[in-house]
C-alpha cells in the first residue's frame, strides 16, 4: 500500500500483519494503537503520535520519524533498521529484544531507557544522551557513539566490538571485561588477557 495519510484518529487502532510501502502519515493519531506483525517500509512519520502504543514483531524498516511522540510506547521483537529519528520523544520507552541494525538517533533523548537484547550493530548514536540507561546484552558492534553521553549506563555483556568507547562521554560506566578491554584498546593500550 503506498498512500499518503493526514490527520486522521486511529487511537486505539488494531493493525494485523498489514503492509505499508513508501506511505507518508502526517499528523496521524497512533496513541495506544497496537500493531503484530505489521511492515511499514520506506515510509515518513511527521508530527504523529504512537503514544502508549503497542508493538510486537512489526517491522518499521528504512522510515523517518520527524517529531514524532513515542511517549511510554513499548516494542517487542520489533525490526526497525535504517530508520531515522529526528526531534522525536523516545522517553519513557519499553524496548525488548529485536533488529535495530543502521538506526540513526543522533542527539537523542534516550537516558533512563532499558534496551534489553537489542541489535544495534552499526547505529549512530552520536551526541545522544544514554546516560543511566540499561544497552545488556545488545549488540553494539560498529555503532556511532562520538560524543555519547554514557555516564552511568549499563553496558554488560554488550557486544562492543569496533566501537570507539573513547569518542564518548564516560562516566561510572559499567562494562564487562571485554567491553574493558576493547575501550584500553582504543584508547591505544595493548593488553594481554594471559598476564
């Protein structure tokens, strides 16, 4: 389907294994609408609202948010690789497992967030504020995170590998010991596990 929508009301709306390509919504009225197994790909979310919505294995693949409200929406097992956020609010957010691989949420609001299990593998988030955020068991390999606010964040059993931790804001971050050793790497240590 490939349309354009505008403000419309769908709160509260079921949306089940629907399809939606290259569609723009402007203005459109998410809040507390649930959505199992839905695909949007290539589409454009301006000003629309997915407040205390539901989403669970949909997929948001290659779409721009732009000034979007994502206001206690939680995902579960969600897809939303390539998709960019721009001046969206992403807190509070509940997020479980699924593939964020290539997102782009430069300067994003995401501190206090818990993403559990999430692939982030090569996500910018650079200049975004992660501070006192739970990223356990993600995986983080080649993601963006130049000028990063990390500071207090949880880290653990992350995969951090091509990540250069040194680029970001660390304070009282929590790692795990290979999460330690690749930010001494990068920071130009050669450490050896056999000492």
């Amino acid at each position: 389907m490939t349309k354009s929508f505008a403000g419309l009301d769908w709160y509260g709306r079921t949306f089940e294994g629907e399809h939606f390509t290259e569609c723009s919504f402007t203005d459109v009225d998410f809040t507390e609408a649930r959505t199992r197994g839905t695909v949007f790909e290539f589409c454009r979310f301006s000003n629309c609202r997915f407040n205390v919505s539901e989403h669970d294995a949909s997929a948001f693949v290659a779409c721009q948010f732009v000034r979007t409200s994502w206001f206690g929406a939680t995902l579960s097992g969600c897809k939303l690789a390539g998709s960019t956020f721009v001046e969206c609010v992403l807190r509070p957010l509940t997020v479980t497992g699924g593939q964020w691989d290539g997102v782009v949420l430069r300067c994003a609001d995401l501190k206090r967030l818990t993403l559990v299990g999430v692939r982030l593998r090569d996500a910018d988030l650079s200049e975004a504020d992660l501070s006192e955020a739970s990223l356990r068991e993600c995986d983080l390999s080649l993601a963006a995170v130049r000028g990063t606010n990390l500071a207090n964040t949880d880290l653990r059993w992350s995969t951090v590998v091509g990540v250069d931790l040194a680029s970001a804001q660390l304070h009282q971050t929590q790692l795990s010991v290979a999460g330690a050793v690749t930010l001494a790497e990068s920071c130009g240590a050669l450490v050896d596990v056999n000492a």
